[in-house]
C-alpha cells in the first residue's frame, strides 16, 4: 500500500511541477514587441512571434542576460528559456525603436 501511495504522490508532484512552467508569447508586428511588457518566473519560456510583413530581431544586452536568438523572417518563431531573476530588455537590433521588458520573479 505504501508503495501505490507513494507513486501517486510522485507523479502528483511531477503534474504540478510542470504545470507551473507558463509560456508567453510576444508577438512582433507593426514594428513593436507586444506586449511592451511581462512578469515572468524562473522556469518560464517566452516564445517570439514574428507577424509582421518585416524581419526582426531578438535581442538582450543587459549585462548579465545578453543574448540574440538572430534574425527572424515574418511568420517565424523562436523561444527563449528564463533561467535568472531580474530584469532584462529586448531590443530589435534592426528597429531600435523596438523594446520590451522581462522582469523576472
């Protein structure tokens, strides 16, 4: 009996665990991130939608979190893993104007 107890327990907390993980999407268009901004946690993804008629970039310079996932053509995707509490900006590095904030609890 303990045993049975035991792996419902277990795959409870593996349920749980990985429910908690929350994936945003930011979506490229009309020459913007959007949203301009997230709340996001350690273990989160950020997936970067590029539906816009142009190609962008994702791009992080804070120090400490610098990172460029490259160039994306219109209709492409890329993910962003969050490993580190704090906050970061990303910036298009074809349209600078472009920006969005993670802060990450």
């Amino acid at each position: 009996m303990r045993r049975h107890l035991f792996g419902i327990f277990a795959c409870a907390f593996l349920v749980t665990n990985h429910a908690a993980a929350t994936e945003f999407t930011i979506k490229m268009a009309g020459a913007s991130y959007r949203p301009a901004s997230i709340k996001a946690a350690v273990g989160d993804t950020i997936r970067f939608v590029n539906d816009d008629a142009a190609k962008h970039n994702v791009f992080v310079p804070t120090a400490g979190y610098a990172l460029d996932l490259g160039a994306q053509e219109p209709g492409q995707e890329k993910v962003l893993s969050v490993h580190k509490v704090g906050r970061f900006e990303v910036e298009c590095v074809i349209h600078p104007h472009m920006l969005t904030v993670v802060e990450v609890e």
